[in-house]
C-alpha cells in the first residue's frame, strides 16, 4: 500500500492523517481570514515509514511540501522518493480542504489525491493512484498537552479495487519552556491507527487485504526553522501477511504458506519495528 510521509511533531501528524506527505501545514498558526499565507518543507528522513510500513525498503527518502492557505482553506502538494513494487519515479500528493475551528478543536476536513508518475510494472497499465478523504480533529489541553483523532477512507486504495478505512488516535506532551535552552521546543508524541479494508479485484485474487495495527512513539526538536524527529515504529502484521499487504518484491520463501493470499509463504520484512530520524527545514 501507498501513501504520505506525515509529519509527526504534533500528535496530528503522527496520526497519518491530515498533515500529508512532508506536509507544509503549520496547524497551530492560525492564518487571518483575509491573508493569504504560504508555508514549505524539505527534508531527509533514514527511512519512510506510513502507516507502520515502509515505503521506501527501509532505505533513505527526501521529501518536500509547498501550502497555501487564505483563513481555514488549504491546497498543497507534495514530492517524495520511494521504493515501491512499481518503481515509480517519486510519490506526488496533491490536497485540498478546510481547517475550522469549532468551539476549542480545530478541525482538519479534506481530499488527497496520491499519483506515482514512471511506474514500469509490466502489466500494471492503470497504475496505483488513488483518492482519499480525511476527516480530523486535535484539541489542546492546559499548556503542555495535545490529543488528536481521525478517520481516512479511500474508495478504492492503491487502485487495487478494494476500498480502505482506517481511525487513529494519538497524544503529545510539549516540553516547558523553561527547562529548554533559547528557540528551542521539545515535543513528545505517540499515536496508534487500524486499517481495514474490502476485497481486491479478482485479477489480484478477489479475497480482502489483511486488517492491522500500527503504532509509534517519539521526541521532536525545533530549533527556528530546523526540526529533528526521533521515532519507533511497529505494527502486528506477520511477516506473511506483510508480503500479502505490501507486495514486496524482495520477499523471501520460508514462512507459513496460505492457499488463498500466500501459496508460496513468501515473507516480507517492510511491516516490523524500525527506528527512523528525519531533519527537515520549514518555512512558514
């Protein structure tokens, strides 16, 4: 499966939704309602995990992000390096929606479109493209708190014909100024998400793609416009089922085969615990 690098120094972004790819967004900088801001991103992360699994086989990614917001509206788009059984040339988001706040949560309500310009599969003439809606809400809690939830359905994931939901949750701690050397801010976050999903097309086999958990925890630093982000990842896919969902075109003989999903028991090391550092600038 596909999908965007998240941001993940707010518990917003470490959800994997709203904030896509290495998303430009500035959550909690409120835009005037007569000013049209911009804001960008670039950066290098050791390893692009979404949703618990890699992206790019567990090698380096570099990304970049460009938005532009007039009040609670937003458009971006978004480049990123990936390894995938297609061999696409670079992921490349593109999103639109609003931001409202309601009361004290402020809202993130939107549409992403994910393309993978250069694939050269043989055979795969439509591509993995795909849609994806968002709905999102994260609210601030005293000073140092933040919690954040969501829920993301495609209708049709990675073009495979089966459709995909997934929800989240996730919490973050900000780190009082005071025990922080000048400009810089220290913030702690984790998140846990459940994807599921309906059948496959019958040229890929007809039967639904395996239902899993992912989760991760991690410190971000921000010193101006430089920011670190230090992060666990992991899921409870097996590694049969990490072949089944990923395709992964490395995967090895040697696991517990299933006559429907897995004849061969290939297995796949793109689902299980990794460590990722990324840096990257952001200008608002």
């Amino acid at each position: 499966m596909t999908g965007g690098l998240a941001l993940a120094q707010s518990p917003a972004g470490a959800l994997g939704l709203g904030n896509r790819g290495w998303s430009a967004a500035d959550t909690s900088h409120a835009t005037p309602a007569d000013d049209l801001e911009f804001s960008a991103r670039a950066g290098l992360a050791s390893d692009y995990i979404y949703r618990g699994t890699t992206l790019s086989d567990h090698g380096p990614a570099a990304g970049a992000a460009f938005e532009t917001r007039w009040g609670p509206l937003y458009a971006g788009t978004t480049v990123a390096t990936v390894k995938l059984p297609t061999q696409p040339a670079a992921e490349l988001t593109f999103a639109a929606g609003v931001r409202p706040q309601i009361a004290t949560i402020d809202f993130d309500l939107g549409a992403t479109y994910f393309a993978y310009p250069g694939e050269r599969l043989p055979g795969e003439t439509n591509g993995i493209n795909y849609w994806e809606i968002v709905v999102r809400g994260d609210r601030r809690i005293g000073d140092q708190f933040r919690v954040a939830g969501g829920y993301a359905y495609s209708p049709n994931v990675s073009n495979t014909g089966a459709w995909s939901q997934y929800v989240a949750a996730g919490i973050g701690f900000d780190v009082p100024e005071r025990f922080l050397l000048k400009n810089l801010t220290v913030s702690f976050t984790t998140a846990a998400g459940y994807s599921w999903f309906g059948n496959q097309t019958s040229q890929l086999g007809g039967f639904p793609l395996p239902a899993y958990l992912n989760w991760q925890a991690g410190v971000t630093f921000t010193h101006k416009a430089l920011n670190l982000d230090l992060r666990y990842y992991d899921t409870n896919l097996s590694k049969e089922n990490c072949f089944v969902f990923t395709g992964d075109p490395n995967a090895r003989p040697g696991g517990r085969a299933n006559p429907i999903t897995n004849p061969d028991g290939l297995v796949s090391n793109w689902c299980g615990a990794t460590f990722v550092a990324k840096v990257w600038f952001a200008f608002n």
